[in-house]
C-alpha cells in the first residue's frame, strides 16, 4: 500500500463531547414528547370519565394533529 492511497487516522474518543451533547439532547427531546403524549392520554381518559359522569352524549369531532387517537 502505497502513501497515495492511505488516509491518516487519528484516534478519537468513543465519549467525546459532541457525542454527549446530543445523547443529552435526545433524552431532552424525547422527554419532553413522552410528557405531551402523557398529557394527551390523560385528557382523554378523563374526558371519557367526566362525558360518562355527567350523561354527556354530543359527538365531538376533533380533527387536530394532537387528537390521541390520530397519534396512534
């Protein structure tokens, strides 16, 4: 093998801190998304409990991007 066709490697570490930065960001991120779907399974629960309770019996049509069940 020739100088012309090797490349130069330099040892990197495994944990460097661009790596760390974005596992934390990651975790961030997705902890934040994991309490929103959260949020929005228990508003739908209690909204089952609480239509149930007070004999609501109106169709609600929500089409919004946040509707739990378009989400799953």
């Amino acid at each position: 093998m020739t100088f012309a066709t090797s490349y130069s490697y330099s040892k990197r570490e495994i944990f460097d801190l661009k790596t760390l930065l974005k596992a934390i960001r990651f975790i961030i991120v997705n902890s934040i998304l994991a309490f929103i779907f959260l949020f929005l399974t228990v508003e739908e629960f209690e909204w089952a409990l609480f239509s149930s309770r007070e004999g609501i019996t109106d169709k609600v049509i929500d089409e919004t991007s946040w509707n739990i069940k378009t989400l799953i």
